[in-house]
C-alpha cells in the first residue's frame, strides 16, 4: 500500500534527471557573475564622440546668442528729455480719457443743484 | 509513541543572501513535487519542465518579496500554479478551470492520510486524477503532493477557503468513486 504521494512521485521518477540538469543550470547562472567587458577610456571617449559633439554645436549656439551687440546700438537717453513724474501722471489721465472716449462709456452727467426756493416759488407763480 | 514531525530547515535565509549552494538545496528539494504538480495539470512533459525552470526563475528573482521564510514551499508552488493558470488561458480553457460544482463548503470527514493505494490500483489512481476538472486536481495534488494545508491551498491558488474546502471534498469523493468503479 503507498499514500498517492509516493504513487505520484514514482509515477513521474523518469523526469529526475531532466530535472537534475534543469537545476543545474539555473544554479550555475547564479553562480556566474554578470560578464563585464573591460572598457579602456579611449573606447569609452570614442563611444561618446557624438555626445560631445552636440554638446559643443549646442553651446556655440548659445554662446552666440549670448554675444553683446555692436556698442552704440541702443541709445542713450538724455537726462533732459526723461519725463517727471507730474508729466507721467499728466500723460496718464490723458489715455485714461481717450480711452473712455473711444469705448462709449457715457459720460458723467451733470450734478443738478436745485435752486433756492425763492427762485422756485416764482417760477410756479409765473406759470 | 506519538511522533512529531519537526518543521524542516530549509536554507531560504541564505539563498535570500543569494548563496547559489543554498539555492540548489531549495531546488533539489522542490523540483519533483513541483515537476508532479504542473505535469498533471500541463499534461506535457516539455511543457512541465519549462514552467518548472520559469518558476526557478522568478523565484531567484523575487525572493526578497517572501516574507515568512517559513513558506517558502508554499510560495513556490504559489509561482507555478500562476504559470500553469497562465497556460490554461492561454490555451482559452478559462471556462473550464474557473469551473464550479459547488461553494458550500461540506464538513471534511476525510484526511488525506486515509486513501492508501494498492499496487494494481497505481494505474487506475493516476488515470482517475487525470479525469477530475483542472480546479479539483489543483487542490488535490497541492494536498497529496507536499501536504498543504487548506489555508496554504488558499493562498496558492489564489481561491477562498470555502471553495478549496468543496474543491477537496467533491475531488476525494470523484476519486474515490472512480477507484470504486474500476
């Protein structure tokens, strides 16, 4: 008499060796450090040469937009001709105005100041 | 004399530090049971080796997620059920291994150690479980094989205890019928 373990694991005895080898190779790409190929630093600074190479097109282009422009070009403003600040607020006002011109904001009526009463008691007698 | 079996001393520590000596202790000690687990539901013996290796695999590869050194067993068998459900839909028989017969779990008056095999009856035993629908034979094997415990089948197969439970019931009844039989 034998349990159904001992009946499965006799049953299928034939694949042990299959299974042995299996092992083995699994253990042995444990055991197998991971291949690293020696790099000299030539081979490696040749490996980069194109990397090095956009990074120099990029910072030419850089440097190139970075370069001072011709002296004189921008000209300098003469103290006489900078405006005070009343000037400032002057010019202010006067787009604010211009502005609400153009954009057909009504303009402010008028206050009414009623007049005396004398004067308004008349106007009722005359008429 | 009452004999109590003693837990075994697995070098699951070391191979975790990565000792491929310990690693090919855990194997030896794995690869029939695992080998009997996956060709009785793979039915093919290229098949079976291949999902064998695969799990040796992962298993180097993710041992650092096992926590309970203890289980190692378990967990291994946890890697190649997952290949071998992986098998089943790719092969589109999805249908048939989630399959239920039924979700109540019976009271379990059966323990394993009980069916005994008489030499004539080897074939016939063997044929039998080959008969049982692939979620009944999962849970038998894992029970026959390396003695599991129905909570350990649980986590396996990724099942709730109360299927297993029935699974196991209603597999050991099939089988014992299908003996009876013949």
């Amino acid at each position: 008499m034998k349990t159904p373990r001992e009946v499965l694991l006799k049953q299928h005895q034939a694949a042990a060796p299959k299974l042995d080898a299996l092992r083995a190779g699994v253990v042995a790409g444990l055991a197998r450090p991971p291949a690293r190929e020696a790099v000299s630093w030539r081979d490696f600074a040749r490996s980069l040469r194109w990397h090095f190479a956009a990074l120099s097109a990029a910072w030419m282009v850089v440097a190139m937009l970075n370069m001072d422009p011709a002296p004189g070009a921008v000209a300098a403003i003469p103290r006489d001709k900078i405006p005070t600040p009343q000037q400032l607020w002057a010019s202010l006002r006067e787009s604010r105005r211009l502005l609400l011109e153009y954009s057909d904001v009504p303009a402010v009526e008028p206050v009414v100041v009623p007049g005396r009463r004398s004067e308004m008691a008349v106007e009722q007698a005359v008429v | 004399m009452l004999v109590v079996a003693e837990p075994e001393q697995l070098p699951v520590e070391q191979a975790k530090a990565g000792e491929p000596e310990a690693w090919s202790v855990l194997f030896r000690r794995y690869q029939m049971p695992l080998y009997v687990y996956v060709f009785e539901l793979a039915r093919d013996e290229q098949t079976s080796l291949d999902i064998v290796q695969e799990t040796f695999i992962a298993a180097v590869r993710h041992i650092g997620s096992l926590r309970d050194e203890a289980k190692f067993g378990g967990w291994l068998f946890g890697i190649a059920h997952q290949k071998c459900s992986q098998l089943w839909r790719k092969q589109n028989r999805e249908a048939a291994w989630r399959g239920e017969i039924a979700e109540t779990p019976p009271d379990l008056d059966d323990s394993p150690d009980e069916l005994l095999i008489r030499r004539e009856q080897e074939a016939e035993f063997m044929k039998s479980i080959n008969q049982l629908p692939p979620p009944q034979r999962s849970v038998l094997l894992l029970h026959f094989v390396e003695d599991f415990s129905l909570e350990q089948i649980a986590e396996i197969t990724e099942t709730p205890l109360g299927t297993v439970k029935s699974r196991l019931h209603y597999a050991k009844r099939a089988l014992r019928k299908l003996l009876e039989e013949k």
